[in-house]
C-alpha cells in the first residue's frame, strides 16, 4: 500500500537538503514538473486563476474552483501536492471545512495565511493582515482538522511584513509553530538579513518564495540551503514561460509566420498520455 501524501511529504521534509519546488496551476503543469524529476509541487492560486479564470490574485476566484483544480491535479500525479488554501475562506469554521476538503481531495499539504479576505498576492500592494488573535485561530483551526484526521499538513503563512514589520512577522512565524503548524512561510521579506532572521527564529521546515521579480531577493539554492530553508518556491515561473511562449506563437501567426513547434507532436501526445492509453486500449480489446 502507497504512503499517503501528507506521510510522503513529512518523509520528503525530515530528509536532508533543500526541496526546490516549481508551482503548478493546472493537470498538465503538474504533470510536467513531475516528469522533470521533482519531488513536489504547489497549486499556486495566483497561478490558477489566471489560468482558469484569467482573473488577478485578489480573492475572485472561490473554494469550489481551487478545490475543482486541485482534484485534477492531485489525480494527475504521484508526487506531494501543497494546496494555496488562501485565508481558509472565512471563520474558522470554514478554515476546518477547507482543510478538510483538501485533504480528500489528495493534497499533501494545505496553506492557511493571515490576509484580511479578500487576500492578495503576496508581492502585491493593498494587502491587509488580521489581528493576531484571528490569525492564530486560523491555525489552530487547521491544526485541529488535521489531528481530527484529517491527512494532511498545516503550511502556516504570515503576510504582516509588508503591513506591520519584520518584527511583527516573526511574532506571528513563532506562534505558527507554536500553534501546532507543520511547516512556516513569511511571505515577502525584504532583504537577506530578514531571510536570515526568519530562520533562526523558526525550528520548523520553512518555505521562502522566489518570485522573479517580487520584494523578496533572488538568492541561489545553495545560500537559502545554507540560511536553513527547507523548501524554495518558484510560484509563477511556469505561468511565466507559459504567457511567453503562447504570446511569442501568437504573434508569429499575427504577422503571417507559421511558427516552428518547439515540441514534435509525438512529444505532445507523450506528455498527455497517449502511450498509457493505447497500452490500455490494447489490453481490452486482444483476444
């Protein structure tokens, strides 16, 4: 019998090194970062809707669609996956509900932040956090769906750095872990001297977000290994690689270019799963 998602990722993370981890938006991305070699990945909400809504990050898209994407994703791959569960999607009733949910879905791990609702992206302006008080109850909300038996873990997030301080942040990083958290991820700090301070605060695994172009310094996986990251986020490079590349085909074909495919079409069909299906089709129809 397999080992459950969350039992895989609490084996992924008790081993030594530094887990770079590619964020996913729909099946086939998923599908892709696991046939790289890989060994997790995250459904980045960002990421999903813009690609199934193209809407921005701002809390427009709802707990039905994430939960929707993360089915397909789960199901589309063998490796952990770590589900955006935004704010929990309202009191910690719900934050319970979503865990929940995640789990049976087939996620490995679900993160709750600290973000007034609406939530925004974590490099974006307008972001707001709760009082302290209703940020740990998230927590200890989703902290007590897991130990109710809910198969998953908890990924605490505190976006207060770019609202109240690097001070305030790592208060509430501590009391993540206090309250039971699994692994901790302080969205957007400023600086590496901030990176550093965040990880001699925190004994649990921590996550740190590489976003091309985002608050955060781009550092190479050795130092973050070095500062004690355990898992180094890339949230939007495949969305990024992903718009370049349809808008660089599109315009060939807006200026009268057939564009030359980077990929055979057997490729394609590879990657989608033609060879698994023709093998089962095989299978049932033989003599």
């Amino acid at each position: 019998m397999s080992a459950s998602p969350a039992s895989a990722l609490r084996h992924l993370l008790a081993e030594p090194g530094l887990l770079v981890m590619p964020c996913c938006f729909d099946a086939l991305s998923a599908r892709l970062i696991e046939r790289a070699g890989f060994r997790l990945t995250f459904m980045s909400g960002f990421a999903v809707s813009a690609a199934r809504l193209a809407l921005p990050d701002t809390g427009l898209i709802s707990y039905a669609e994430m939960l929707d994407q993360g089915r397909s994703i789960c199901d589309s791959v063998s490796i952990p996956v770590i589900g955006d569960g935004d704010t929990g999607y309202g009191n910690a009733v719900n934050v319970r509900r979503t865990v929940n949910g995640y789990a049976r879905a087939g996620f490995a791990a679900v993160m709750i932040e600290d973000q007034v609702a609406p939530k925004r992206c974590g490099h974006t302006r307008g972001k707001q956090v709760v009082s302290r008080r209703e940020a740990l109850t998230r927590i200890r909300a989703a902290v007590d769906a897991r130990d109710s038996g809910a198969q998953i873990l908890i990924l605490a997030r505190t976006d207060a750095r770019a609202t109240d301080g690097i001070d305030e942040a790592l208060w509430r990083a501590r009391a993540f872990e206090d309250a039971g958290a699994d692994i901790v991820f302080l969205e957007a700090p400023q600086s590496e001297k901030e990176l550093e301070r965040f990880c001699r605060s925190v004994n649990v695994p921590k996550l740190v977000n590489m976003l091309e172009g985002g608050k955060t310094p781009l550092l190479d996986l050795t130092a973050l290994e070095t500062m004690g990251f355990k898992i180094a986020a890339f949230p939007l490079t495949l969305l990024n690689a992903s718009i370049a590349a349809m808008q660089s085909a599109l315009g060939s074909l807006q200026e009268g270019r057939v564009p030359a495919p980077p990929l055979t079409f057997e490729a394609i069909k590879t990657v989608v799963g033609f060879d698994e299906y023709y093998d089962l089709e095989r299978r049932y129809t033989e003599d």
